[in-house]
C-alpha cells in the first residue's frame, strides 16, 4: 500500500513501505500549501531541481528530522553546505535500491539554480520501484520529450506531471505525455498556484480520459491517493 498526498504545487508525500518520503517540500510562501514545515514529518526528502519553489523548505525540515536529502550531485554539495549530513547524491540514470524502493533518476528538461545563485546542476524527474513493486513517475519540472517513451516502457503505476505550462509543460503536452508513458493512474500537479500557470484540470482530466486508458485522479491540496 501506498498513499501519495499532493501538498499543492509541486510537493508530495509519499508513504511508502514504512518509509515518509517528502518530495519538493514548498510549505512557507506557497499560497497553495495549508501545512506549514514544521508539523512535517520525513525520512527522506527529495529534490527535483534548485528551483525556489522546489528546494523550498528542504533544509529546514530536513535540520529538524534527520531526514536523508536525495538529489542530484551538485544539490547534493550545496545541502553540505547547508549543514545537512545526511545526504545520498544520484545523478540522471543512475538508480539505487534505498531502504524504500530503487530509485532511479531521470531527465527533465528545465533549469536547476539554486535560490543563491549556485548551480544546481542539471534538473531531474524520479522513477521510484516501490518495495510492493509499483513504479510511480514524478517527472519534475519539465518540458515535453520524446524520451518519456522509454520511461513509459517500464511500465507506469502512477505518473505525476506539470500541466501549468509558462514553466513546464501546459496541458497539451501533458496530454502528449500521457499517451507516451501509459501509466494507469496519473495526477497533475505545478498549476494554478499563481495566475500564470492557472489551469482547469477538470477540462484536462477530460481530454486524458477521452484520449487514453488512463485514470486522472484531481487532489486538493492535503489530499491523498492510495494504491
Ligand atoms: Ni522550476
Ligand atoms: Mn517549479
């Protein structure tokens, strides 16, 4: 059993295994998020990319919990920094078999600085095997890319992608996502946050289930999926 909970934005809980995983924890400033970082609980957090509304909260949440911080090698350094010990450097293509799940990085098309300026090398989706081998795709901030046909070949449980568009990908290629990576259950996620990325995921559920055999599955910020 699985239960993923969509924070708003682009943060997710995923209780997996036994493990609390924590992915992109955006609480403070994001107007779409009702919990605050500090009633959060993690074992692991996992960054996409460098991005503000990505790293948001990571090292303070992280100080608090003892929570092993996952992400690309350049991330990776700059939480050292950040006095965060406790860190597992992976970089794209590369997978590893964490106490929750193998969990393998993948390419995300977008950019990756960190908030002050450092680089954040290149930005990553995540496709995580669960111990109950289940295959859950975060794909990150990202545009399109016809590469998402390999990751579709693995067999999709459950993908997760941006629909807000201006930043990643908009509804249109979102669908184009879907019908490339097959997943049974997808859930949109990084839209309406602020009014440049405003979507309708009613209208977009629609096309999906139209167009393909896969179920949408629209939370509200603080609800959950299990699976
Ligand atoms: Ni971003
Ligand atoms: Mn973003």
């Amino acid at each position: 059993m699985n239960i993923l909970t969509w924070y708003g934005h682009a943060t997710l809980g995923l209780e997996t295994g036994g493990y609390r995983l924590l992915i992109d924890p955006f609480f403070h400033g994001n107007p779409a998020a009702a919990l605050s970082p500090d009633q959060v609980a993690a074992d692991y957090i996992l960054v996409t990319h460098g991005h503000g509304d990505h790293v948001g909260d990571t090292v303070q949440i992280a100080l608090r919990t003892g929570a092993t911080v996952i992400s690309n090698a350049e991330i990776s350094g700059w939480m050292g920094i950040q006095g965060i010990e406790k860190r597992h450097a992976q970089h794209i293509g590369g997978g590893y078999r964490h106490p929750f799940g193998y969990l393998k990085l993948t390419m995300a098309l977008h950019g990756s600085a960190l908030p002050d300026g450092s680089n954040g090398g290149n930005p990553v989706g995540f496709l995580l095997t669960t111990s109950d081998s289940k295959k859950i795709y975060i794909a990150g901030d990202t545009g399109l890319f016809g590469d998402m046909r390999l990751i579709g070949e693995e067999g999709i449980d459950l993908a997760i992608l941006p629909i807000g568009d201006n930043y990643t990908m908009g509804p249109d290629d979102a669908l184009r996502a879907v019908k490339m990576l097959s997943p049974r259950h997808v859930i949109p996620i990084h839209y309406s946050t602020w009014d440049v990325i405003n979507q309708n995921p009613q209208d977009w559920s629609a096309r999906v289930t139209r167009e393909t055999d896969s179920q949408v599955h629209i939370l509200k910020p603080g609800e959950d999926f299990s699976f």
